[in-house]
C-alpha cells in the first residue's frame, strides 16, 4: 500500500492514537521494543515528564495511507535544551553559541529519558519501508527549516536506519554501550562456566556478599504494587539528586508505567527484615532485558552489581531472552561479562559553518571508538580465551 506525501505534526501522541501507533511500532523486525510503545510515550506525556515545560515539546509526525490511515509515524521533540538525551552535543552547542548561533530549540526523535537503542522510523509492515523512512524524514528536515531551529538528531537508532540515515546525507556519530549476551546459557552456572576462574570466584563471592541478609526479589505483573513504587521512587529520587541534580521522572510516572505496562516491566528489588532498601528498573523487550534505573537507601557492598547485572542475567536466561542492555557508560560493566557494543546517532544541522566541523568530528570519533571498543574487549573481556577453566 502507498503512502500520501502529506507529513501530519501532532503535540500529542494521543492525537495519533494507539491503535494507529502500534501498528506501526509492532512490526515484527522491532522485536518488541518497548521504548517505542504507544503506552510508554504516552505515559511520560500522560505523568507530564514529557511536555512543553519540562523542554520536551512533542512533535510527533504521522503519514497516512492511501485510505486515510496511520502508515509510518516518528517520535520527535522540540528540545530547549539536551538533557536526558545521553548522546552529547553540549560542545556542539556551546561552540555555536560562541560564535553567534542560537543551537536551542533543536529537534530530536529518541525515546525520552532513554539510552537504549531502537527503531525511529516507524513504518507498518504492509507500507514500503524505503517510503515510510524517506517521507519521516523529508518531514523532519522540512519542519526543521520551517521553525528555524538550528538541527534534527535522532539518537540510538538501529543500525539499519543509521546507515540508511548516513545514505540521506545525515553525519553518523557512534558510541559505545556494554551489553550481556546470551550464548544459549540455561543456567546463570553455564555462563559462569564460560569465565575465567578468577571471574568466577570473583562474582560467586559479590553475590554472596550481596545477598547476606537480605530478600532478593523480582518484581512483574500483578506483582507491581504501590508500596513497591513507592520505595523504588525513593531509591530514584535520592540517586538522581545526588548525581544529576534533576531527575527527570516523578512518581505518577512510575504508577501509569505498573498501570499500563506491568508485563513489560521487571522491578528487582531487595529488602532488610521486611524493610525495602534497593531497587532496579527494567523493561522487557520481545529479544532483551533492557536496565533503567536504580537507587538505595543503605550501603550494601556489590548489591548494585546483584541487583543491576547479575539478577538482570539470571532472568534473561530463565526467559531466553538473547541479552541484558544495562544502560549507559560504566567500564565496570564488562568484568561482569558485559562487553563493549556500538550504538547510533545520525544528525543534521542548518548551518554550513556548524555542520562541516560536526562531520568532521563524528568521522574521527567513530574511528576512536572502533578502537577503543577493540582494544576493551582483548584487554579486559572476563571470558576465557582458550578452553581452560
């Protein structure tokens, strides 16, 4: 079926509608991914964590089909500013704006709060997706010189749509995550078994280290009660203040999340003599376990590492699930088996004077971090690189 060219904006995502969302945002190639999900967006717009005011402007753009329905739609924001985006162009900006630019607004299409990667150019399974990806993003670029705004970004895209994005003209930029994958594990044994004795001692005695004296549960379902949320929203308040200065999330979030999306959601949790004092947010993809947040009330050795890691393994492989994404930055991560692993940023900018040294820029840093990634990986893997034990 052939799309209209016409490209429709819309300050909400309920104008789209869910029906006519998922559509698009199920397609069996996004295995799942629930950062793109009708009810995730909907519930940051919905808790107002996403909205005008908080430098989050929904301008979420939708093309229909021959027969008046949704056939591709894009998340986008007008963003007065670049936080909870965890692609950084802080530099970008400010070397703009030193030089007479004005960066802010810019335009993003991401899934809010969210370094996880995953599709940005929502096309329905019965529409070509060449056309779909060509009239999201001709939109895109057109309402970036419509508004004025200095630039497009879309961050953590696949890595199709990246490279499609870098086809289209757009400057590729490339980090690095640490992602767990499963190796056809059926134990949490079996993938120990595939570390170097030293890494195995090592986190046999974190995890009993963590775990002594305390309950150690996982939480999904009916099982997300209020009184969880609302010990978890402690642990998230006390780690973002003390680390960003701003967390981006408020509690009513939390409750439309356990609401709408309690199958999709695993809260790991660890309490003392009743008493909860640590949690971890993930949310279950249709292939992974992707890590959110955490936070605690009481100083446990290695109880992040139990919470955040270890269980988040445990559970991806007694769900077959195929790997554990746990979030940004962290090089302690891949003692724990979580290895370096590329995800994707594609940018346009307006101005000829920004745009040459941005290019420039991301061409030299993707073949920085091709090599660092390389170089972590030989150096620092946990894994056992012959047969021994």
């Amino acid at each position: 079926m052939s799309l209209k060219p016409a490209v429709r904006i819309s300050r909400r995502i309920a104008e789209i509608g869910r029906e006519a969302w998922e559509a698009c945002a199920t397609a069996p190639e996004h295995r799942g991914n629930p950062f793109v999900s009708y009810d995730f967006l909907n519930v940051l717009e919905e808790s107002g964590c996403v909205a005008e005011r908080t430098g989050w402007g929904p301008q979420h753009l939708s093309v229909e089909d021959e027969t008046g329905g949704v056939g591709a739609v894009m998340p986008l924001y007008l963003k007065s500013h670049s936080q909870g985006e965890y692609i950084f162009d802080h530099a970008w900006a400010d070397a703009y704006e030193r030089a007479g630019g004005q960066y802010y607004p810019k335009l993003l299409s991401a899934a809010p709060f969210t370094p996880a990667t995953g599709p940005r150019l929502l096309v329905r399974p019965d529409i070509d997706a060449d056309e779909g990806r060509r009239l999201l993003l001709g939109g895109g670029l057109t309402l970036c010189e419509r508004m004025g705004v200095s630039s497009l970004h879309v961050n953590f895209p696949t890595r199709a749509e990246w490279e499609w994005m870098g086809d289209q003209g757009l400057a590729q930029r490339q980090g690095q995550q640490y992602h767990w994958a499963n190796k056809g594990y059926a134990t949490f044994d079996d993938f120990l078994a595939d570390l170097s004795s030293g890494r195995r001692k090592t986190i046999r005695r974190e995890r009993r280290d963590a775990q002594a004296g305390l309950e150690i549960v996982c939480l999904t379902g009916a099982d997300l009660t209020e009184d969880a949320w609302d010990a978890f929203f402690a642990f998230y308040m006390d780690t973002g203040s003390r680390k960003w200065g701003r967390p981006y999330l408020n509690r009513l979030f939390f409750s439309l999340l356990g609401e709408r999306m309690a199958d999709r959601v695993l809260l790991v949790m660890a309490r003392r003599n009743g008493r909860w004092i640590a949690g971890a947010l993930n949310l279950i993809g249709g292939d992974a376990l992707y890590g959110r947040n955490w936070g605690c009330i009481e100083d446990v050795p290695f109880l992040h590492f139990e919470l955040c890691y270890y269980q988040a393994i445990e559970w991806a492989i007694g769900r077959g699930l195929a790997r554990v994404e746990a979030g940004a930055q962290g090089q302690h991560k891949i003692a724990r088996g979580y290895l370096p692993s590329p995800v994707f940023s594609a940018h346009y900018i307006a101005d000829p004077a920004l745009r040459g040294p941005v290019e420039d820029f991301v061409e030299r840093e993707r073949q920085a971090v091709d090599g660092e990634m390389e170089w972590l990986a030989e150096e620092y893997s946990p894994f056992r690189h012959d047969g021994g034990g």
